[in-house]
C-alpha cells in the first residue's frame, strides 16, 4: 500500500521543515494527513490518513 512507503526519515524531514515554517509563521495547532492513491483498473483508490503524525 502506498502510505507503507512513510518512512520514520520521511516523518522526520516533513515535520523539521514544518517546524522552520510554523516558528517563521507563528503557527500553532496543525495536523499532518496522509493522502494515499492507489490506481485499480484504471480507478482511483483514495485513502485519507488524519493526524497521521507529528
């Protein structure tokens, strides 16, 4: 499955380079989601992943 592909060193760039934006920002609450396609006979399998981390 794609969101298989999330690694813990894909988790941690995304949410260093979160980090530097938000502090330049002065961002608070935030979430990070995970969206997963997967195509199926030529249909789009969609997968939505809520606070998937952070």
């Amino acid at each position: 499955m794609p969101e298989e592909s999330i690694s813990e060193r894909k988790i941690k760039s995304v949410t260093e380079a979160a980090q530097v934006y938000l502090r330049e920002r002065q961002y608070k609450d935030i979430r990070f989601d995970v969206v997963a396609i997967l195509l199926k006979n030529g249909h789009a399998e969609i997968l939505h992943i809520k606070d998937a981390f952070y």
